[in-house]
C-alpha cells in the first residue's frame, strides 16, 4: 500500500488512520508504531494503513501517546479503551505523554520497597489512581531539563522526592534531591545515577537493577535503522561531550535501554555493546 500523505485540519478522516498537520514531530506515536508510522517532510505519517488486530492496536497507542491529538483512526471505528500504563519487561511506559516535555516518554518502576518514576507524564487522575493502586509514588528521577512534564503535580500529590542534576536544577526549582557529580547517592542501591552531560549540561542516566538504563533524550534505538543513536538536531549542550558521555557507558553491562525520546530496545549485554561501538564508529569516536 501506498505512502499515506494525506494531512488533515481536522474533522473527518474517512475510512484511513490520518495524521494532522498540526503534528509536531515528537518522534513519540512513531516509537511506539515504527511499522506504521514514518517521518515525512517534518511529521509524521502513515507508511501504511494497519491490517492485523494487533497492528490497529499499536495504531491506538499511537493515537493515545501523541501530546497534541494529531494521530486519527477512521470514521466509525470503535475506541479502544486506556492502553496506557503499558508494561514493558517488568516496568511501565506510562503514556500521557505532553507537548511542554516535546512528547516525551515517562516510566514507571519498582526497586526494592519503593516505586519510582523516570521522567514526568502530563497529570492525570487515572494515572495517579493507577499508582496508589500499587503502593504509590516515592521518587521522581529527571534525566533532564526537558523531560519534566507535571512532576511537580505528581511530586506534591504523593509526597515524592524529586531528583535532578544540579546544572540542570533551574528547571526544576521544586527538585529535593539534588545530584552532584562529586555526591552519586541514589534512592534505592539497585539504583545507579549515572551522569551523562551532552544532551544539556545536566543530563544524566539511571541505572537499575544492573540490566535496565533510562537514558533521557541522550541514546535510543532507531527502528527504521535498526542502530543506537543519539539526535544531533536535538542537542542542546555539548554533542562532542554527549558522544563522549555515551561511549562512557559501554562498561556498564545494561541489556535494555528505555529512552525518552525514540525507541527504546532489549538485547544482551555484548550486543549492546556492539551497538554503542558501532555509533561510536560513526561519529567518530573511536
């Protein structure tokens, strides 16, 4: 099937999954739906219409991650109910992802006694109804400036600390917990903060359980490429630093990235690895 160019202002959209034009090419409907969603002329759009049960389901996600509203199912079609929190290997990908975090993703996880999110999703009551049902909210890691969405709601509802790096901690004036380069102490010990400035100058990694890394905005996996990357375009400090911080990480053993933008990827230890040599190739780095 053709490539759907078709951009909409609104209102109807027939019998084909439609994107706006008012899309603003967060990358985040994409990451969640790379089979069906590309990047064109500065959006995105639908390479193809989806077939199979399960690729109208990851059109629905699609739909329900995009920040502005811009991803449309055809006329008629039947909704599906909240796909989000999604679990994810153990943790979650909590959707309402927002326009101020740039579509962002935000997770949900489990260290030890204590739950904590990496990175802020926009408010919602079911989301918050959705944590107290599993015990609550103790900490709130930011990878970074950008990322925060409503944290400070979901901070003051829950009486969770907030953590961020002190170059980045303007950004966050109501952060508790600063982290210091000189002071790593984390929340939970199978929690590693790991700082990796590029991205902005602030920007740092979390670590858990030895096997899972939150990177923020400073790596992810490219679907279409099939590679690790980080995004140039997107760099707001230092991008030779950047490289550099993500070279940094290729001792730490991690099998699974979760990004906040671009895909996220599992695979083993030495393969990772290979990936990280393989980016680190192409810019040079080596």
């Amino acid at each position: 099937m053709p490539m759907n160019d078709r951009q909409t202002e609104g209102g109807t959209t027939g019998d084909r999954w439609t994107v706006e034009s008012r899309c603003i090419n967060c990358m985040a409907s994409r990451s969640i739906a790379p089979e069906l969603l590309v990047e064109k002329s500065g959006q995105s759009v639908f390479a193809r219409q989806p077939e199979t049960d399960k690729e109208i389901e990851a059109a629905w996600k699609a739909a329900q991650l995009c920040p502005v509203g811009a991803v449309r199912p055809p006329d008629g079609l039947p909704k599906y109910g909240p796909l989000f929190p999604e679990e994810v290997a153990g943790y979650f990908r909590m959707g309402h992802n927002t326009k101020g975090s740039y579509g962002a993703h935000s997770y949900f996880g489990r260290a030890g006694d204590m739950n904590f999110l990496v990175d802020g999703p926009g408010w919602s009551t079911r989301l918050a109804s959705w944590m107290e049902q599993r015990g609550g909210l103790d900490h709130i890691l930011l990878t970074h400036r950008d990322d925060i969405g409503d944290t400070k709601r979901y901070a003051e509802y829950f009486g969770a600390d907030v953590w961020i790096h002190q170059a980045d901690a303007d950004a966050a004036p109501f952060a508790n917990r600063i982290i210091h380069d000189d002071d790593l102490a984390s929340p939970h010990p199978e929690i590693r903060i790991v700082p990796i400035p590029g991205h902005t100058r602030g920007s740092v990694a979390y670590l858990v359980a030895g096997d899972t890394l939150f990177t923020g905005d400073t790596l992810a996996w490219d679907h279409n490429e099939r590679r690790l990357r980080g995004y140039r375009r997107y760099c707001w400090f230092d991008w030779d630093q950047q490289i550099a911080s993500i070279a940094a990480l290729r001792g730490l053993g991690f099998s699974r990235i979760f990004a906040g933008h671009g895909g996220s990827i599992e695979m083993s230890a030495p393969e990772m690895v290979r990936h990280l040599d393989d980016l680190l190739r192409r810019e040079g780095a080596e």
